[in-house]
C-alpha cells in the first residue's frame, strides 16, 4: 500500500462504523494518489471506507472485509470559481459551510443543504444528503453538472462538464450520487449556483393539532417566497412548532409574509433558525431510532399522525414530504410496517440509525429485490474487486428488506 | 446519396410480429417504410427491416423478445422529431414506434403528477392538464408534435429549461421494457427510490438501455404571472453580453432566447412575420414568470442589463397578443428558414454562457470561411447554442463544407469548456465527436452502464458511444459504419 502519513501506523481518530472500526485510514492531498490507492487496494481486494466529513457514516448497511479508510478531507478547496457564470470546480473534501460562505461573498447561494456542520461536498453527492431547503433548492444531483471520479479499478474518469445543460453521453452523474461511494469516489465537482436571496427572514408559529391543521401548513410551502417550512412535533415533550423561512426579493418576501400573517401568529426568529433546525437533524438522539420517510404530499399528515401515534418525534419538511423521526420503538417490526406503509403512499422510509442488534435484521435503504440483479450487476462492473465501501450499500442475505 | 433498400424480411419473424400487433400494425412493404428511414436527421436515411406499434407494454415486451429469438436488433421510436438520428434503424432491426401507446392513464392534480404513456404528444399533456392550473414543463421546440418517450430518451429541454430544467428534472418513475424482454419499473412517485437512481440514468440514454412504456411525470403550477420583453439590438454580441448581464443580476427568467439578423430576415419575409424592425441585428426575448408582486422589480433589472450594452428599444408584451407575436420570432425561426435553403443543419452545442460573445463570432467566421449561411437562433440563457447552418445536400461539395464547418464549431464550443449537444442528443450524428469531450475512460464508464442493461447492444445499437476501434485512433472525424455519409 502507497506510503502515507496516516497509513504507518494506527489513527488518532479510527472512524466506528457499523460492522466495523477502522484503525489504518489514508489521507491523500491530491485526486492522483486516490487512484494510486485505490488501485493497490484493488490489486490486494483490500476493502475501502471511503469518508469525506463522517456525517453519515451510521447511515448505511454494515460493512463487509473493510481493511482501510480512506478520508478525502486532504481534497480540499475551490479550484475554480465563475461568479459570472454562477458555476464552480471544488474538490470533494471541501466542507460545506465553506462553499457556502465563499460563493455568498459573490452573491450566490450553494443549493446543497446538508445537516450537519462537518458535511463535505462529497458526502453530501454520495449520500444524496438534502435538507429543509429542499423544496427550493431541488435534489443534489440538480446541482451537479459534472463529477470527477476514481472507479474501483483505481482509474480516474470523468462525467458532465461545466455547462448547465448537457445530454453529451450518459447522465452518470445520477447514478454516482446517492450511490453511497460504491461505484466510483467522487474526488471533485463542478456545481451550478442559486442567485443569493435578497432577503432572508425566519418565523415560528405554533399550530393546532389533528390532520386538518397539518395539512393547511403544508400548503403554505407552496409560497413562491417559502424556501423552507418545517414542522416539527414531539408527542412526549407536548411541543409542536413550525418554522417557515422566506427567502427571494423584497417584494416577494413582504407579500408572503402578510399572507401569512393573516392566517397565522408568526413571531420573527434568528435568520439562521432554520441551519439549527436541520443540523439538529445530523445529532445522535433522542433515542435509538432515526429515520427518513418520504410519502407523496397527500399522505404526510396521515404518516406523521402514525410516526406520532407510535411515540416518535418529528421534524418534517411537508414541501417535499420529507419525515425525520427519531425516538424508540419496541420491535424491529414495527420499523418494517412504517416502511411498508412508506412504500403504499408512494415513497420509501430509510433506517438512518439503529440499534446495532437490529442492523443484522434490517435493510436500512429497503433496497429492491427486483432490482437486485441490475445492482450486482452494475456494481460489478464499476468496481470490479468490490472494494469500494463493501456491504455498506447492497441488502444482505441475512437482512429483510421487506 | 443512397437509400439502402430493406433486404427481404424473414417471413418467420414478420408473422410473428403481425401475431403481436395485428396486420393493421406491422409494417414491412416496400414503400410501407418510407417515412420511418430517419428522424428529423435526414442526412443518413436506412429503411428498418419492420415497423411495428404496439399498443401495451406486454406487446412491446413480445416484439422485443421476437426480435431476440431472430437475433434482430430492434430501435425505439417516438414521433421521430430527434434531430441526432437517436431513432435511425438499420437495415436489419425492427423499428418499434409507441404512437399507439398515447393515453394519459391518470392525473393526480393533489401530488402534481400524472402517469402517461410514451406516445403522449409533449404539449397534449400539458392541455390535458391546464384545467387544474398545471402544466408539464418541458417545452421542446417540437412539442406539438414530439412525445414524452422521445422527450426521456433524449432529456429534451426547450426555452424554459433555464428555469424549469430539462425532462430529467420532471420525471418521477419510470415503466421499462428491458433488452431481454422483462419488464420492470424504476423509481417512485415522490421521485426517490431506494438503490440507485436508475431513473436518472435512464433519462437522456436515447433509448440505449430500454424501451420506455410509462412515465410518471411531475406537472408544475401554471405560473400566477407572466412578463415578456424584446429587446432589439445591434448585433448578437451585445445581445449575447447582456445575457450575461441579467445572469450576474440574479434573476433568473423563465425564458433567455436570442434570435440573430439573418434569422429574423428569414422570419420577417414569411408568415410567421413578428413585426420586428429591419435594423435589427439580434433580438434577445426575455420571459420572467412566478409572483406579480416580484417582476416589475425584475423587469427592471432586465432593461438596465440590456440598456447598458446599447439596445435599440425594448418592447414588454401588454397582452398575450403581443406575448405571442413576440414568440413567433423564436418558434417561427425553423420553419421560415425553409425559405433560405433546401436543406437545414441544426447544431446544438454549449458552452459557458460568458463565452457567448466570442464564439458567436467563432462560429460566424467558420462559417463565412466555408462559404455556407448560417443563422442562429438559440436558447441564450443556458449558453445552448444553435447554429442552423442552410445549404442543399444534392450539392456534395457543400454539404462536405457543412459538415467540416460543424466539426469545427464542436471543436471551437468544447474548446472553451463546453460540449457536443444540450438537447438533442448524440444519437449517430455526434457519437464520433464524444471524443471532443471525453476520454477512454470516461466512455469506458458509459460502456459500463449501457452494457448492464444491454450487453450485446441489441437494444437501438450504435448510438451514443463510438466503438472501440474510434476509441483507439481517438480521431474525431473518423466516422463509424453507420454515420452520417460526407457526400
């Protein structure tokens, strides 16, 4: 294995996944020693835990015959920047909060919303991480315009470009992202910006109870100026707040929010309430339990009254009918009837963080035995050795996905 | 140029397919096929062994089969408006055309989604939607006429994509039938399935992995309101310059088109006339929609862009009259050109939208040194040129200057940081020049895929990715066994 500081001996800081410690983790600065990497581990069908700022590492399947981690954070900075163009080039391990505030200086807004304060740019793309500015800011792959990338033979290659429409081949892009680092590390990435808002103003208000009054809120997202709305409830504490951000001109932004203000007792909070709203989406606790659920917009109330009925609490973005529920539940089996149920309304539930007993017994994407096959398939042929997160992303015999 | 004529059909596999689809349904005649040797790329027309329309997903999924157990490949098809020869079959292969498969199965106005079927013609969906406020945002120029399945292979865009983005932004899930002949659904209908994003993949792979027999698609709210300027200029530089004006303003329009001289001399002299002054050098049409309250501020922004690189007047449509007559000089622009030449070569390169200004005047001085016409007419707001180049293919000795100047314009777009198409694909028309874009490995990557699910490239074959002989000699004239003749 190439020589690197962190790879003579054991880490300061071993990364704890599920299914694993990983003690031996390399830490390279530049894109060419990724491949080097990659390739002697591949010649070695050494197993890599590829890791940009450790947000998610809890959030996948346990991992199989992981010798090494690789961490990308050494692939750091932004390499190219058009505030004319409203595009940029940044290297994978490039944290977040720093993109952000670079391209904010030039009047553009990054439309990648990850929790947590340590998310990279390329845990964010290989995790397909959004937040509550979802609604407003689309998917991560609407972002991406074009990957760079080392694949499981050690090979450095190429998708997309730097242009903000492109049908010049295959859209891999797609593919990569949410792929969970499987099929190839993405080591940097052009990115199309968001014009910056002119204003950006924060409001809580406290609703009723009951699916009526769920319902009426969630129709509020749909407010051109609404860059985020969320409600969230706790059956144990008694609370339940929403928060809505307005975001855009100022015209836009002083209309909606006399709309609102007709409808509801809105109370102006700090401008960055809704950043502490969905970091708090990236922390351990309260419980055991963290999961996802997303259902078409018609049915979130009716799952948001179950994931309450069942003691979880809920912060939920009703734009994009996006649930995080958090808390404990006494069998397995029920985590499989709100997946099951999830499925029926359309969407999917995925298991973020489980007690370590129950990850042998579950899925945690619900991944599809339909397409099992293509996934084999497709994972074979991008990473031939399989070593690129091993187990992390792939249903295991043992495990139901439902 | 020549037309290869079909070769006898076996009979064995011809009455099969007639079992399939009927005798109404499958065509296989001599002069039967005419209409299906190409697409809107009518510079290599081939005649398909058979022509088949089937009318459910399980028909398609019995032709593909059939053609498997004849060992024919077979090209999916829509209404054939590809302008890259994504739908061009051989001599050998069995053209399936989804037209039949054209109704809207459901509406489902509370999730904003509907679930189609390929042959649904693009702008049918959207009427058949308007009655609840909704539309379906994808608006190639073509949409009158093209279908949703065409419009997922090729991940087709129009004028409003630099708001609305192009169809991969807008489907959910996907049914498929497979190269092997199973059939199997992709993604969900909040549009996040588990596993991978085969539907992601799926859109823009022209029609390389699977035929496409239902489409969950997301409908948009039809927008509260909506503002239309023209500005006139001087020329298409300065027009292209204030693009980038209003890009670093921070608007973002629904619509950034430009339409230059000669397109609107073309326009001007035929019946889609839009009344625009004959000392125009370039108009630049600029559509903002969303909020009321939000757009006089907008509006604002557009005219000082434009002002501070010298336009001439600048007109805001008072009505949709005007909001219409202002549109015909853009949608307009193909049909008038029919007036300038026989034949209309229609490019469709990008680049960075800064670059705009230099490669405008790139591409007019490839051309001129060529000795072709050119006029350009193009969605400016995305960088996503068309260069619409006017000549007459029985002339060889131009159409060979067509086709070095098109190589050159590529080369001068990617040269800049751009690529080989925005919107129409790759198809046969430009699987030479991938080069120009990418390398070995990276065509490796989308080997790599396509062969998951196609593995002997029975499914629409010699699309997209050069061979591997091209690969080698990495020469981005070298042209393939099926590409666009010189000559």
């Amino acid at each position: 294995m190439t020589e690197s500081p962190a790879s003579t001996g054991l880490h300061p800081d071993p990364v704890e996944i599920p299914g694993a410690v990983v003690e031996r983790i390399f830490e390279p600065t530049r894109p060419e020693e990724v491949g080097r990497i990659v390739r002697e581990a591949a010649n070695k069908g050494d197993g890599l835990l590829v890791f940009g700022g450790r947000t998610r590492l809890h959030q996948a399947n346990p991992a199989r015959e992981i010798r090494f981690g690789l961490c990308l954070r050494g692939l750091s900075g932004i390499d190219e920047f058009e505030p004319e163009e409203g595009v940029l080039h940044v290297a994978a391990g490039t944290r977040i909060r720093e993109v952000r505030e670079a391209v904010h200086a030039e009047g553009w807004a990054l439309p990648l919303d990850p929790p947590g304060p340590s998310s990279t740019v390329g845990g964010t793309i290989a995790s397909a991480a959004v937040g509550p500015r979802a609604q407003s800011f689309g998917r991560v792959a609407d972002a991406i315009l074009g990957l760079d990338l080392v694949g499981g033979d050690g090979v450095a290659s190429r998708c997309g470009g730097r242009v903000v429409k492109n049908v010049t081949g295959y859209d891999l892009a797609k593919l990569y992202c949410g792929s969970f680092g499987t099929l190839g590390i993405v080591t940097g990435a052009w990115l199309r910006l968001h014009p910056k808002s002119a204003v950006r103003r924060v409001f809580v208000t406290q609703p009723g109870p009951g699916l009526v009054e769920f319902d009426r809120h969630r129709r509020w997202a749909g407010l051109a100026s609404v860059s985020a709305l969320v409600w969230r409830e706790d059956p144990e504490a008694g609370s339940r707040q929403v928060t809505i951000e307005l975001a855009g001109s100022e015209e836009g932004v002083r209309h909606d929010h006399a709309w609102l203000s007709d409808r509801a007792e809105l109370v102006e909070v700090e401008p960055d309430e809704m950043d502490r709203i969905r970091d708090e989406r990236a922390a351990k606790g309260p419980g055991p339990l963290a999961l996802r659920v997303r259902v078409l917009g018609t049915e979130c109330g009716a799952m948001v009254q179950r994931l309450l009925d069942s003691g979880l609490a809920v912060s939920v973005d009703p734009g994009p009918g996006t649930i995080h529920a958090r808390g404990r539940l006494a069998h397995p089996e029920a985590l499989l009837a709100i997946r099951e149920s999830a499925r029926e309304s359309g969407g999917l539930a995925v298991f973020e963080r489980l007690p370590d007993t129950w990850r042998r017994e579950l899925d945690v994407f619900g991944l599809e035995s339909g397409h099992a096959a293509l996934h084999a398939s497709l994972k074979a042929r991008f990473d031939p050795g399989g070593i690129l997160n091993p187990g992390r992303f792939e249903a295991g015999g043992d495990r139901d996905g439902v | 140029m020549t037309i290869v004529a079909s070769p006898t059909p076996p009979t064995a596999l011809i009455d099969r397919l007639v079992g399939i689809v009927g005798p109404a349904h499958c065509l296989f005649r001599e002069g039967e096929l005419f209409a299906y040797e190409c697409d809107g790329l009518t510079l290599a027309p081939r005649t398909p062994l058979a022509v088949v329309l089937p009318a459910t997903t399980e028909e398609v999924a019995r032709i593909v089969r059939a053609c498997r157990d004849f060992d024919r490949s077979f090209v999916p098809r829509g209404a054939g408006t590809g302008l890259s020869g994504g739908a061009h079959a051989t001599e050998d292969s069995v053209l399936i055309e989804c037209s039949r498969m054209n109704r809207v199965l459901e509406i489902d106005p509370g999730n904003r989604l509907a679930v189609v079927q390929p042959g649904v013609v693009n702008a049918e969906l959207s009427q058949a939607v308007a009655h609840l406020g909704l539309f379906y945002a994808p608006d190639p120029s073509s949409q009158q006429a093209c279908t949703i399945g065409g419009n997922i292979a090729e991940n087709s865009g129009g004028p409003h994509t630099l708001k609305y983005g192009t169809t991969t932004n807008h489907i959910l899930a996907l049914e498929m039938v497979l190269p092997d002949g199973r059939i199997e659904r992709f993604g969900n209908r909040v549009g996040e399935g588990p596993g991978f994003d085969w539907v992601g993949a799926i859109v823009g792979s022209e029609g390389t992995l699977g035929i496409v027999t239902e489409a969950c698609v997301r409908l948009t709210p039809i927008p509260e309101g909506v503002e239309t300027l023209l500005a006139i200029f001087d020329d298409v530089v300065a027009a292209c310059r204030a693009v980038g004006r209003v890009i670093r303003s921070g608007v973002v329009p629904a619509a950034m088109e430009i339409v230059d001289r000669r397109t609107i001399e073309a326009v001007e002299a035929s019946v889609y006339a839009a009344g625009l002054p004959k000392s125009a050098g370039a108009v630049l049409i600029v559509e903002l929609d969303g909020n009321p309250v939000c757009l006089d501020g907008e509006i604002r922004l557009i005219h000082e862009a434009c002002r501070r690189e010298g336009c001439q007047a600048i007109e805001r449509a008072r009505n949709d009259e005007e909001r219409t007559r202002f549109w015909r000089a853009r949608k307009g622009a193909f049909g008038a050109m029919g007036r300038l030449a026989p034949d209309l070569y229609v490019h469709d390169a990008v680049v960075p939208r800064v670059h705009l200004p230099a490669i405008l005047e790139k591409i007019c001085e490839i051309c001129d040194r060529y000795r072709l016409k050119l006029a350009n007419v193009f969605h400016a707001g995305d960088g996503n040129l068309h260069p619409n180049i006017c000549f007459d293919k029985r002339d060889p000795d131009e159409l060979e200057r067509v086709m070095k100047a098109g190589a050159e314009i590529l080369e001068a777009c990617v040269a800049v940081g751009g690529v080989i198409s925005g919107e129409h694909g790759i198809g046969v028309e430009k699987r030479d020049y991938m080069h120009l874009v990418f390398d070995d490995s990276d065509l490796e990557c989308m080997t790599r895929l396509r062969q998951t699910f196609n593995p002997d490239a029975a499914c629409n074959p010699g699309k997209m990715i050069p061979t591997p002989r091209f690969c080698v000699e990495a020469n981005p004239r070298a042209r393939g066994y099926d590409a666009v003749p010189i000559g």
